[in-house]
C-alpha cells in the first residue's frame, strides 16, 4: 500500500506552493491544516472526514504510522490529506508566509532526559516557522501529558511572543480540542495515570517577547 498509494498523496514536491498538492486533484481547499507527528493518524483522519473542504497536511517520519493513515484514507475515501514522510522541520522551512489556518503539535516526543531536551520540537527555531506559516488569527494547537513538556511549551511560546494563549480558566486546558479524537498516545498516557493538558493559541501578528 505504501509503495503504491503514498507517492500520489506525498505533498514533498510542493512545499513551496502546498495548495497546488491538492488542486492538481481538482480538490480546491478552503484552507490548509498541519498535524505534525500524527502517530497513527487517528486525528488527522477524523478531522479530514469531519471537514471535507479543508486540505490536511501530516507530517510523520515513521512507516507504521504513514500505514494506518494511509489505510484510514482508503477505508473512508479521503481526498483531502497529504502526506510528508519525512522530518516536519525539512517542509515547514519551505512553505510560504501565511499558507496555514492550524497547526496542531499533539503528544510530541518529550524528550525526558534534560540532555535531550534540545530535540524537543517546541524550540525557538520551530515556533518562528509556525508562527510564520499561520495565518492572522491562525490557531496552534499542543497537546501533551507530561507537565514538564508543557511548561517548557509556554515558557518557549511566551519567549517568542507571537501567539496569544487563550485560556480564561483552567478548563479551557482541561477539555480537549473541537472535534478531538482520542489517539493511542492519549489512551496510553490515561492507562499510566497521566492527565492530558490541551493548548490552544492564537497567532499574533504583532510580535510581544515575553506575553503570552
């Protein structure tokens, strides 16, 4: 299935121009949407059915989770996804200024030991792609269940100063995003005894080092 269905989907070719990943399918998207790491592609494929006018970009670089997405799309005849199989990092340099309406960051590896946690994704590097590529008032979305990760994800973002964080209370971190779907990373992490936290942020234009 892989080798046979994924170089139709594979958006790589097209990361300077990703809408043309789908338009060449006659499939013209409202907006696109990045789930970067999608593990076995659980939420990215409920949001792809759940939302067949928006265009879906998943990044994953491990062929099991490629897989069962891949598999997800056939089963539900989803025209809406593309895939890159390789590194985000690699794509999300390329991609122009203001091409995505969303980017969720969900159970990324957290990188526990502290001399690993410069492979964390949520680095300054990162957030300033992300934040270049959304849109005004675009939404990132993170999601994880080690507390420590999650702090070092809002000292990272408040640093950068570009996206506004918009809990009012605390459950607004609590609940899970609209249209969540659990993945098997978030029933791991409730088998253990661990307690998801959910954040969501607005893209700020006007840059503010150090707000949140």
């Amino acid at each position: 299935m892989v080798e046979s269905f994924l170089p139709g989907i594979r958006i790589t070719d097209f990361a300077a121009a990703p809408i043309l990943a789908f338009t060449h399918n006659n499939f013209e998207p409202e907006n696109l949407v990045m789930e970067i790491g999608f593990g076995g592609g659980e939420h990215l494929a409920a949001q792809a059915e759940a939302n067949p006018n928006i265009g879906f970009i998943g990044c994953e670089p491990f062929l099991n989770g490629v897989a069962k997405l891949l598999n997800h799309i056939q089963q539900h005849d989803l025209l809406n996804i593309r895939i890159h199989d390789e590194d985000a990092r690699d794509l999300i340099e390329l991609m122009p200024d203001s091409c995505l309406a969303a980017v969720y960051l969900l159970y990324p590896d957290p990188w526990p030991k502290k001399k690993h946690h410069k492979r964390r994704f949520v680095n300054p590097e990162n957030l300033h792609h992300i934040h270049r590529l959304l849109q005004p008032d675009g939404m990132f979305y993170f999601a994880s269940d080690i507390p420590d990760y999650v702090s070092w994800a809002l000292m990272h973002i408040r640093d950068h100063g570009g996206f506004e964080w918009q809990a009012r209370a605390s459950a607004d971190w609590q609940t899970p995003f609209a249209g969540w779907v659990r993945t098997r990373y978030e029933e791991k992490a409730l088998i253990a005894g661990r307690t998801p936290t959910y954040l969501r942020f607005q893209h700020r234009e006007h840059i503010r080092p150090g707000y949140l």
